[in-house]
C-alpha cells in the first residue's frame, strides 16, 4: 500500500523555514504509529528539516544531487526508482514536500490528512489535487494546540468521492 501522510492549515500550508509551522504532538504520534515499521519516502528538505532517519523505519531521501548521502538512509535522485527501492513487504508513506506529494499521486491509495482548524503562516502548501477518486472511509475531530480534523481516504475508482476537491 502506498500512503500520503500530511497535515495542513486551512490555508493549505504545510511547512515554514523548512520545519513545521506548529507543534500537535497527538498527531506526531499518530504519524509513529502508523508509520512504525514501515517505509518512508521524502524529500531532501523533509529529510534535513527531521535531521535523521526515524527510528524502527525505513528511510528512502529523493535528491537530484547525484553526491547525496544520508546515514541511515536509501537516496534516490530520481522518484520511480525511490518508489521501486520500497519493499513491497510493508506500506510505503510519502511523507512530502510539496512537490514529492504531487509527483506521487498518482499511484497513491490512501491519503492520511489532518486538517488544522486554523490558516498558518508558511512558505510551502500542499498542492491542490484532485480527490474524486477518493471515498472517506474515516474522520474524527481532534483537540489540541490547534484543533484538527483527521481523515482517512481510500481510492476506489468504481465509488463517488465524498471530497471533490482538497
Ligand atoms: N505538514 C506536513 O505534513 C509536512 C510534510 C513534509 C514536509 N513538511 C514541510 O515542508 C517543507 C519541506 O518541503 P519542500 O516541499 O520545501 O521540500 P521537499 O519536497 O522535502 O524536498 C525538496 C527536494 O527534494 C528533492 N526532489 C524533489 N523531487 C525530486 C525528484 N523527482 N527526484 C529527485 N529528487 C527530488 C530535491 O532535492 P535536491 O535539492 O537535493 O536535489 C528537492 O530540492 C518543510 O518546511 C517541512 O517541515 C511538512
């Protein structure tokens, strides 16, 4: 199964100076727990803004610099062979940025999106994807810092969405 894992403001940013412009640790730990054991696919700034592979994961870092390295992770300087590196055995999770989310949609399954309550200042957006082709399957309210909504989507070519568009 290949996953999106994103938060976004109600304004669609998802990051600020290369870290994430808020701090939710319920979501935090909701992205260990649903990532643990598992793959994650992300982008070079991604990576660096995490500054290390996450523990009990796999880590796959795209970068065009064909001198990149990061210790602990795979690197790939080109997305389908990231995606071919993936072991088919656990999930893969593209993880971001902005641009590794709209080159990977196409083949992604599942979106796990938290939505914040509240427009953030930021630098980098989720891109607008179509998301017709996605039924929700689940969704709760959650409080914290800022409070959040949390959804599951499920691609099924056959079923109407219940989001046109996020
Ligand atoms: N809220 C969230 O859920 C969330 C999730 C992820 C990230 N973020 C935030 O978003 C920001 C970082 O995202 P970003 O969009 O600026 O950067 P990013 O996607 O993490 O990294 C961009 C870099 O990835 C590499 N890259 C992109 N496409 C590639 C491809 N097709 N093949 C090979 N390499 C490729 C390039 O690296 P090189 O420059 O090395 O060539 C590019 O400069 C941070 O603020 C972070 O905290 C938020």
């Amino acid at each position: 199964m290949i996953s999106i894992i994103v938060a976004m403001a109600k304004n669609r940013v998802i990051g600020k100076n290369g870290q994430l412009p808020w701090e939710l640790s319920s979501d935090l730990l909701r992205f260990k727990q649903l990532t643990m054991g598992h793959t994650l696919l992300m982008g070079r700034r991604t990576f660096e803004s995490i500054g290390q592979p996450l523990p009990g994961r796999r880590t796959i870092v795209l970068s065009r610099d064909p001198e990149y390295s990061a210790a602990g992770c795979d690197v790939s300087s080109d997305i389908k062979l990231g995606l071919l590196l993936a072991d088919s055995a656990t999930d893969l999770f593209i993880c971001g940025g902005a641009e590794i989310y709209r080159q990977a949609f196409s083949l992604v399954e599942r979106i796990y999106l938290t939505e914040l309550e509240d427009e953030i200042e930021g630098d980098v957006f989720f891109p607008e994807l179509s998301l017709r082709e996605f039924q929700l399957i689940h969704t709760e309210q959650c409080k914290d810092t800022i409070n959040y909504r949390f959804s599951i989507l499920q691609r099924e070519l056959s079923v109407e969405s219940n989001y046109e568009e996020i």
